[in-house]
C-alpha cells in the first residue's frame, strides 16, 4: 500500500484525554499537524494543510460526509464527543481513486459503536478536563431483541476555553 495506516482503538480513545477529534488525532497519527484557526482546527496530512479542511475526507462508518462542503470537515473535528467512537482510521496518502474526490492527504473514518458491540445496556458518564475548563455528561444504551439491535447515545458538554491560552 502506497499509504501509511493507523488505527485507533476505544482503549487509546479513553486513555487518550483529548478533548474532541483533532487533539486525538494529533496524539495518535504520526506526522499529523494541527493548525488552530479561529474558525476551527485545520488538520494536515502528509505535510499538506489549508485553510479549509478539504485536502483529507472524513467518513463516518465509511460514509463520506465532507464532499459537498467547501470548508471541509469542521464541527466534527472540534465538536464530536469521543464516547461513541469505536475505532478510528487513519489512512495518510492519496485516496481519492478508491474513496472518491477530496482525499488528497488522507482518509479519517470514525467507526461509530452499534447494538451488536459488547457493550453495557446503559452507561452513564461525567468528564471534567481544567485545561479547556470543559464538564460533561454522556449516556449510552445499547441492545438487541432478537434481530434488532439498538445503539443511542447522548451528550453535554460546557467548555469555556483553553486555560490561560499563549497568544503570540
């Protein structure tokens, strides 16, 4: 494979403390930059970055979910709350013959946790992280009832900023 492949399993998710999906990305793909901009955080691959987020494609359970936005994936790199992630692929290399336009730099598909994974039938978390000064709450329910299997999950989350932010 002309690309270079990580994976991130829910362990490293919930050891990780990142706050959203960029600063998880940051921690776990090699050569992964991020910019802070002050209209989101701009993710570059393989030494490309812009100021839109359109270089690299974002999936969702390989789903393409960026093609028709101009400014790339942007509320689901800041906003997405990490608990009902399972893994996270990360493929650093031109895609865009076997995923389609906007894969220049990369790949990211969030694979999202379902009914059929072995999780509790109901689970209830609370966060705190003092450097975003950030508090949450999340819920899961998770079961399945003969061929029907059923996945919810829920959550809040109130984040005033980085603590004492170094402006240059």
């Amino acid at each position: 494979s002309p690309a270079a492949i990580t994976i991130i399993r829910r362990d490293q998710i919930e050891n990780s403390g990142a706050k959203n999906l960029a600063n998880l990305l940051e921690q776990h793909v090699p050569g992964m930059m991020l910019m802070t901009h002050s209209e989101g955080d701009k993710i570059g691959l393989r030494g490309l970055i812009a100021a839109e987020n359109y270089k690299l494609l974002l999936l969702v359970n390989g789903k393409n979910i960026t093609n028709m936005v101009y400014e790339g994936a942007i509320l689901e790199i800041d906003q997405w709350e990490l608990g009902d992630i399972e893994k996270v692929e990360v493929i650093r290399g031109p895609g865009s013959v076997t995923y389609g336009t906007g894969a220049i730099a990369g790949i990211i598909n969030i694979i999202t946790k379902t009914a059929s994974d072995n999780l509790p039938t109901l689970a209830v978390g609370i966060s705190s992280n003092d450097t975003y000064q950030s508090k949450g709450i999340n819920a899961q329910y998770a079961n399945t009832f003969e061929n029907l299997g059923i996945y919810a999950f829920a959550s809040y989350r109130n984040t005033d900023g980085y603590n004492n932010p170094n402006y240059f």
